[in-house]
C-alpha cells in the first residue's frame, strides 16, 4: 500500500537539514526491507515571525509502498529519536496515501500561507486517520511540528 511519511526539524543550526535526513531515513527503512521508497519531496511552509525555524522553514515527506505501516510507524520513530539532531524538535506524520482528501489538501496548503493551530491540525488528523507524533524527546507535542510535518504528507 502506498503512504506518505512527512517530518520536520530534525536539525539545528550547525547539522545538515532536513532534506538530508528523510533521504537518510528512506535509506535505512530500505536496508531494513521495511518499504520500497517512491520518492521524496520538500515543502515550503509559511515563513513568520510566530513560527520558529532553523533556516528555511521547510519539512520533507516520503512517499512509500509498504505492507508494514505499523512497523514503518515504530521504524521511523526510532530513527528520528536516535538521528534528530540535538536541541531539534522533530515531528512525525505517517498518512495512507487513500485518505489524502480535500480536508488534507486545503490544510496543507492553508500551512503554506497562514499560522495554523494545534486544534486544526488534530482536527484534520483525527478527521483523516493521520498518525501525527513529535519525538519522545519532549514529554508534550508541539503543534508546530505536527502541523509542518503533516504538511509535509500533503495533510
């Protein structure tokens, strides 16, 4: 089955970026024969005063075929905890390419213009059978990083 997996801040101001490390994250669900990779892609988000970033403001999605979304879903967890870069805040989207609607679409182009709220990107999430996560690093999300990293999947 085809899925989407976004991320976000994985960086800090002296590591490589974003970009750098889903490439490295389809490379290791690869060798651990978790997914065939489709792709990847960035996506430039809204550049604003209230939205804190590293340099760009962009976040990166995967485009995978897997028969083992849960394993994927614990997978790549894993790696972003263990490859994030210290004093990063990553976040974490895995989304089944079928449930990519109008809903999903309008918030993740809605992310490229406007500051949204953690109550909409839930709500799109929860409306959309979206798994969102930030990193275990923090014991409470942060609604930046799920919504840039859901807006990475096209949520």
């Amino acid at each position: 089955m085809h899925y989407l997996i976004g991320i976000d801040d994985t960086d800090n101001l002296e590591s490589r970026g974003t970009g750098h490390r889903v490439r490295q994250l389809a490379d290791w669900l690869t060798e651990n024969q978790l997914v065939s990779p489709l792709g990847i892609t960035r996506h430039q988000l809204l550049v604003d005063p209230q939205i804190p970033y590293t340099s760009h403001n962009s976040s990166a999605c995967l485009s995978v075929e897997t028969n083992k979304p849960d394993d994927v879903w614990e997978a790549a967890q894993e790696f972003l905890l263990r490859e994030s870069a210290q004093g990063s805040d990553a976040g974490l989207a895995l989304a089944q390419w079928d449930v990519i609607d109008k809903c999903v679409l309008s918030f993740a182009s809605r992310a490229k213009l406007t500051v949204l709220t953690m109550l909409e990107a839930e709500q799109t999430a929860s409306q959309s059978g979206i798994r969102p996560r930030r990193s275990h690093r923090h014991t409470r999300w942060h609604h930046r990083r799920v919504i840039r990293s859901g807006a990475a999947s096209r949520w």
